[in-house]
C-alpha cells in the first residue's frame, strides 16, 4: 500500500469536491440574483426592523410604494407620485437614502405639529 498515492488522491478529489461547490454556488447566486430583477418594478431600498420584519421602497412605473413586509403580511403604507421625488434617478443609477426618506415622513406626521 502507498500512503502518500492514497493521501494524493484523497487530496486531489476533494478539491475536485470543493471546487465544483463553489462554481455552483457561483452560478446559483448569479442567476437567482437576476431573476428578482424586473423591468417595471425596482426595489429602491429595505431597511429591516427585525429578522422577520422590513420596509421596502420600490418604484412600480411612475408610483413609488413604502410597503411593511412580515411574515404574516405584506402591506402598503404610502404611495407617492414619481415627481414628489425629483432627486430619485432610477435610470441614472443613483439611489436616494432611503433613511432621510424615511425620517422626513416622520417628521411630517409627528404629533403635535401644527403644519
């Protein structure tokens, strides 16, 4: 018995093994992450509140959605018009900061303003 032609072997099939997982999970992340790629919708920004719970802010042609997103459901909160946010360059490939977003609707529905 020749040890060290065994312990090649072994050597060589498991970086054979190791090797082929990696090209799958290469190819597996890429195609997953372009079929959640559409055309007319697009995720802006998710911001995740816990584990299980996030808000997202997606633009569907000209109407732009703040939805809570749960196991249990998914709902929307808010709708605006595309023109509401001019700084938003989806085709541009910019992306707005979801948070100062976020905190300006805050802002404008706190209580107690007299706005």
């Amino acid at each position: 018995m020749n040890i060290p032609w065994e312990i090649a072997k072994i050597s060589f099939y498991l970086l054979l093994v190791l090797g082929l997982i990696y090209l799958l999970a290469y190819f597996l992340k890429n195609n997953i992450s372009r079929s959640g790629k559409g055309k007319q919708i697009k995720v802006i920004e998710q911001v995740y509140l816990s584990p299980k719970k996030s808000l997202a802010l997606i633009t569907v042609h000209n109407t732009i959605f703040l939805i809570s997103n749960s196991n249990e459901k998914v709902s929307v909160l808010k709708t605006w018009d595309s023109k509401d946010f001019p700084e938003l360059k989806d085709e541009m490939g910019k992306r707005a900061s979801f948070k100062e977003y976020f905190q300006q609707i805050i802002n404008d529905n706190r209580r107690g303003s007299d706005d």
